[in-house]
C-alpha cells in the first residue's frame, strides 16, 4: 500500500488513499473541490521508499474536499484563587474534512487511487446477484 508525507497548514501528515483526514481550514473552497498537494515530502511503500530534501518536485496528492466545518468547543476556564477573579472563554478550531483521491510520483505515474464509492443501492444489488447465481 503506497503512503506519501504532505505538508499542509504548518503540519505534516502520512496520508494513504481512501484516507479520510481532518486539516487545518483551507480558505475559499467549496465542497466536493479537488485540492492538490504540492508539498510532498516523501513517498513509498514497505519496500522503498523516496525522499524529498526538502520536497519532491513534480509529486502530488490528490483529494476531495469533504466538508468545512468547526470543531467542538474548548472551553478555557481561568481563575486566580482568592482574588475573586475568573474569566471564561470558548474556542471553536475551524478544520477542513478531505479525503486523499489518487498519489501521484515524481514522473507523473499513479502510485495509488482510492476504490471508488459504491452507494447502498449497488451494494444491495450485487449481494441480491451471488445469492441469485449461488441458486
């Protein structure tokens, strides 16, 4: 199963296809967008692996984007005993929901892609289709 780094939002993630990942927010983007990674520190597999000093030029990921969304609250309590002082304060993380489509290496060739999605319908479908030829 090939795996490669990106680094996105200041941090660096090892990302797999078919992965869904939770990143920092990505400003103007809409659902259901295809985002490419640039910033491709390494990639591979059990066997080799290659690194980039710092980034491999001409790698890419390719994702789509899920949602955009906020995270649950924080809630920041601050109280300074016997001075009858306290504050409180909340924080929601804005974070950008993404799943990693296709892993692309330095010459352009397809490392790895995402199986696609098949719907409850199909699945049902092809289970009615073995029982029905199993007969």
């Amino acid at each position: 199963m090939s795996f490669a780094v990106i680094q996105t939002g200041g941090k660096q993630y090892k990302v797999k296809a078919g992965e869904i990942l939770k990143i920092e927010r990505i400003e103007n983007s809409k659902d259901d967008k295809k985002i490419l990674f640039n910033n491709i520190l390494a990639y591979g597999d059990e066997k080799n692996i290659e690194l980039g000093s710092p980034v491999i030029e001409g790698a890419k990921v390719e994702a789509n984007l899920i949602k955009n969304s906020k995270s649950r609250t924080v809630i920041i309590f601050k109280k300074r005993r016997r001075q009858n002082s306290r504050r409180k304060n909340g924080h929601r993380q804005l974070y950008t929901m993404i799943r990693i489509m296709k892993i692309f290496s330095k010459d352009g060739k397809l490392l790895s892609e995402a199986q696609k999605m098949i719907s409850n319908k199909e699945k049902n479908k092809d289970k009615e289709l073995k029982k029905e030829t199993e007969k």
